[in-house]
C-alpha cells in the first residue's frame, strides 16, 4: 500500500467519524426523550439509567391526554397555526406576484423593505404589540396571536414565494394571455399550477414557525384555555414536582408534528432553496 | 387587461428608472417618483394600478404589524407606564437615565455579550465543519443531512426540557457517564449558577449551528468541481484547498450568515429564559432580551421594558452599519 492510498483511507474513516457523531448529536436526544417517554416512572429514576425501557408503556401518554389539558393547548396551536398560514400565504402569493409580474415605481424598495423587517426579532415587536394589542382590546385572543405570527412570518415567506415565482418562466403566463386568456385565468390555470411546490413548502415553513412560536403566546395570552402547546407545556414543567415521563411524553407529542412536515419539506432545504428559509 | 400581450414594453423606462431612483436628493426622487407615476401609458398605468393593489395587503401588513409596533415603542420608551392599566405618563428620557445607572442592565447587558460571542464563535467553526463533511460523497448522506436539521426544526421549549433532562444533577444521563467514566468524581450541578452559563451556550449551540451549515451547505453545492480538479492535479492538499479555494468562495455568505446570527443571537429569548426558568441561577444567564422582558412582565414597568427594546434596537442597527462598513467588499459578493 503506497502513501496516498493510505491517506486517503485515514481521510475517509475521519469523513465517516464526523459523519457519525453529527447523527449522533443531533439524534441522541431526541432518542432519549422516546425512551424516558415509555418507561414507567420507577424506571424513569432508575440508576443506572437504561436506554431500553425494561417494561415500556403507555401510561405517561394516557395521563398525558387525560389529567392535563394537553389536547386543548394542542387544537389552539392547530387552529391558530392554520389561521396564520391561511392569512400569511394569501397576503404574501398576491405580494410575491406583485414583486414579481408588475413593474412600478417604488418596487425595489418595497422589496428592501420586507427584507429588512426579517431582521427584526420578536422581544422588540412583543412589547409594543403587547400594550397595542390591549389599546384595542384584542389581547388575550386567538386573533392577536394570529396577526403576531403573520407579522413575524411574513417577511421570509414573501421572500421565499419571490424566489419560486421567479422560476416560473413569465413567457408561458404571456403565452396564455396571447391566446386569449385573462390574466386571473392564466394565473389560475398557468402560474398557479407550477407554484404550487413552492406554495406548499412555504405554507409548511410558516406552519413550523408559528408551531414553535413561545413569546408572542406567553405574553399576549392569559387564559389557560387560549394557551398553544410550547406555552402549556412550559406550564406543566414548572408545576412543583416534575413528572420527567409526563413532560416527555409531552415534548414528544409536539416534536411529532414539526417533524412530520420538516421530513415532507427537508428536500428544499437541502437543496438549497429554502436556506434562510426558517428564522431564529 | 392588454399590458401583457405586449412583451417588449415590460423592459420599458419605469423598470430602468426603478433603479435609478437612489440618485438624487429625496425631492428629486419624490419628483421622479411622480413622474413616473403620472407620465406613462394607459397600459403601464393599469399595470402599475395592478402591482400597487397585489403588494398593497403585504405592505400594509407589515407597516401595522411590525413597523409600527417598532415605532410605537420609541414613543413607549418615553412614558411611565403600567403594563396592565390604562394609565401612562410623559417622562421623557427617565427610563434611559434610570438604566444608564442600573448595574442590572448593565450586568444583562455583559451577560448578554458574553452568550452571544460563544454561540456564535461554536455556530460558526461547527456549521462550516459540518458543511464540509456533508458535502463530500458518502453512503447515507442525504439521511445524515436530514437528521442534523431536526434540532433546528423542534420548538426551544422541547430542546430545553431535552437538556433539563440530559443534566439534570440526580438522574441526568450527562451526569452518570461522566461519574461512571471516572472523569469527574461527583455530579456536577450544569443548572447551578457556577454552570449555567456554559449549559445554555451549549445547547443554544446545539439548537443553532444546523442554520449556518444550511445555509454554508447550499454555497458549497454551487462550488465548481472543476476548480478543486485543477488544485488537486497541481498536488494542493486538503487543508490548502480549503484555503484558496472554498474559504473564498464562502466569504460572502459567511457575511451574511454571521450578520443573521449576531442579530438573532443577541435578541434570543426564549432559549436564554426558558432555561433558566426555574433553575434558582436565571439570574446568572439574564441576558438584555430576558432582563426587557421581566421589566414589563414581572415589574409591570412596559415604559422600562420598551425602552430596553428600543436601545437592543439602536445597537443592532449601529453594529449592521459598522459591520457593512468594515466588510464592504464582502456585502457586495454576498
């Protein structure tokens, strides 16, 4: 064996050990929070602590759904979450198009000016937000969450739909329209059509944000039936003695659906499409 | 409407004068603005017309909801004001004043830097590392690339009570192997003030780093391959490569990527107070996001914590200005 073949052969058993224990990190928690999640709570205090459940169960699951309000805080977060991406996706595809089809004076600007604002972070928006909200008497409603999360969703969805509508070639839109087609139809029938991949990832990106969101709940609502899920679990962790099998039951049962649709959409992330796609 | 049946006119004058328009004094622009607008065709004017009501709900959105709320806080900052009752009062630069001598602030302040510097410093050395790796041909790749984002996807309240429970000092995994394996004698206290610090920087890295090795990964995908070709025929090694090749060609993205995580590092809330919620040592990671919050929440003062907003604000923006002025050449490649 000569010596480039050699260090080619360490290059790689190093790729392969990096590799590795990048799964490793970012797996392993994840893996633990499963496994304190089905054991049962003697096992859960165990020393040494077992990776496999000796008697996995249920049970931390079944009081879960039953002594806490776990599925009210999880239809909030579902209802407040779809309410955001509905209003988010309508505002920012007629905005996207906009930037994108029309030509007015003003329009690079108006560009800078969104990008701007993705820059802007919760913590300086809330405060205001907060003492605005209560002005108006929306505070401690599903409404103001949802206009707090499309505030802050936005900006990178306008972004994002502006980069898949540039993709879509304008000839074929100019085409429909010589043959006699309105411009809604062939933006129905033409745009849309090939949009939609990119409508579909954006909507799931805003989903994941808002579904993750901890500050504009904490401080705009206040009544336990109102909270989302990030919130009312917090709740239930700073309860006097922490039942670790509950809360990660818990975790996991909000892990699960971010997960589900970041698994739908990972391709454009690692295609580079959607970088800068998710903010925080 | 006719405008798109003609394609030629879409390269026409209000696109060429659209960049132009940063020229000039704000009169001038104002006046060509106007111009513009009133001096043009049936059909550009429709189209015009068209454009303004499309990005009319965006904008409008984003004024009321963000920008004005920001403003709002400016005027905020100068009042006495409870967060919960109506009443308020004209103070003017009291809140500042009471600050500039507080030694909270300035603790939360410090604290607040000293977070920031060593999240982003990891982020930065662990994104682009990871980047590289992902970015070489291996058996399971597109797996691992996909398992490495998850942090980055969960909400913080999960990835803080994974590692509340990782390092938990009783029956933390973290604790057992480092007793088991001989390498500290007794459980080690990671939620303790002496700790606190590190435990938060390190699972703030955890959460983070898998942005900037997205968004490094996506740049390295767009290298030509070419390039390392021709470096490697002329027998450059690895580290070289690495060098003169794909450091240069990081640069501009890297401009940005550490710009994005200054800002959004140095404003983290949720991490930073959901880890020291209950911990009895949240007062040794109070960083200024944390410290603005418990001004309008715990002490009820929303003229405090606004305040404590509006300066985070005005540092941002100084340090992007001083940023872009020191890297010039890289924001024009970014």
């Amino acid at each position: 064996m000569n010596f480039p073949r050699l260090q080619h052969i360490s290059m790689r058993t190093l790729l392969y050990i990096g590799a590795a224990a990048l799964a490793f990190q970012a797996a392993f928690p994840f893996l633990w929070m499963v496994s304190t999640s089905l054991k049962p709570p003697p096992e859960v205090f165990a020393t040494p602590p077992a990776f496999i459940p000796d008697e996995p169960t249920l049970e931390n699951f079944i009081r879960l759904f039953s002594a806490t309000h776990f599925l009210t805080y999880f239809k909030n977060s579902i209802v407040v979450c779809g309410w955001a991406v509905v209003l988010t996706m309508i505002v920012s595809a007629f905005g996207a198009y906009s930037l994108t089809r029309f030509r007015y004076p003003g329009r690079e600007k108006f560009a800078g000016l969104i990008l701007t604002t993705y820059m802007f972070a919760p913590i300086m928006v809330v405060i205001p937000f907060f003492i605005l909200a209560k002005k108006i008497g929306i505070e401690n409603t599903h409404l103001a969450l949802v206009l707090s999360f499309t505030s802050f969703c936005l900006p990178f969805t306008l972004w994002m739909m502006r980069a898949f509508f540039m993709t879509i070639p304008l000839e074929l839109e100019e085409a429909a329209m010589v043959d006699g087609c309105g411009r809604l139809r062939a933006v129905i029938f033409v745009v849309l059509p090939l949009a939609l991949p990119g409508i579909i990832a954006t909507s799931i990106f805003t989903f994941i944000l808002a579904w993750n969101d901890y500050i504009f709940t904490r401080i705009l609502i206040a009544s336990d039936e109102l909270k989302t899920l990030p919130v009312g679990v917090q709740d239930l962790f700073n309860s006097s003695v922490i039942d670790w099998g509950l809360i990660m039951a818990a975790g996991m049962m909000i892990t699960i659906p971010a997960l589900v649709f970041f698994v739908a959409v990972q391709r454009y992330l690692i295609r580079g499409w959607g970088a800068g796609a998710v903010k925080g | 409407m006719d405008n798109l049946s003609n394609p030629r006119r879409r390269q026409g004058s209000p696109a060429a004068s659209d960049s132009q328009m940063g020229v000039g004094g704000t009169g001038q622009r104002l006046m060509r603005f106007a111009g513009d607008f009133f001096r043009v065709s049936k059909g550009e004017r429709s189209e015009q017309v068209a454009g303004y009501l499309t990005i009319m709900p965006a904008l409008f959105l984003i004024l009321g909801l963000t920008l004005y709320p920001v403003g709002y806080s400016i005027w905020l900052s100068l009042l006495e004001k409870h967060s919960f009752f109506p009443q308020e009062r004209f103070i003017g630069l009291s809140n500042y004043i009471y600050l500039w001598s507080d030694p909270e602030f300035w603790s939360s302040f410090w604290l607040g830097l000293v977070y920031s510097f060593w999240t982003i410093f990891f982020q930065i050395i662990l994104g682009v590392a990871a980047a590289l790796i992902l970015n070489e041909a291996f058996i399971g790749r597109n797996l691992i690339r996909g398992i490495v984002l998850f942090p980055y996807m969960i909400p913080t309240i999960v990835a803080v009570i994974l590692w509340k429970w990782l390092l938990n000092d009783m029956y933390g995994v973290v604790n057992y192997w480092l007793v088991a394996f001989g390498i500290v004698q007794e459980p080690i206290s990671w939620l303790g003030a002496d700790h606190i610090m590190f435990s938060v920087v390190l699972m703030s890295i955890w959460q983070f780093f898998p942005f900037v090795l997205l968004t490094i990964l996506a740049r390295l995908q767009t290298i030509p391959e070419k390039l390392y070709e021709a470096a490697k025929v002329d027998g450059a090694s690895a580290f070289k490569r690495f060098i003169h090749i794909t450091l240069p060609q990081i640069r501009g993205i890297l401009f940005v990527v550490i710009l994005l995580r200054s800002i959004w590092m140095f404003t983290k809330f949720d991490t930073v107070w959901l880890m020291g919620e209950g911990a009895g040592a949240g007062r040794f990671i109070r960083t200024l996001p944390v410290y603005a919050y418990m001004r309008t929440m715990t002490y009820y003062q929303a003229g405090l914590g606004a305040a404590l907003a509006v300066i985070m604000f005005l540092l941002l923006v100084i340090c992007t200005i001083v940023y872009f002025r020191m890297f010039r050449e890289e924001a024009d490649i970014g």
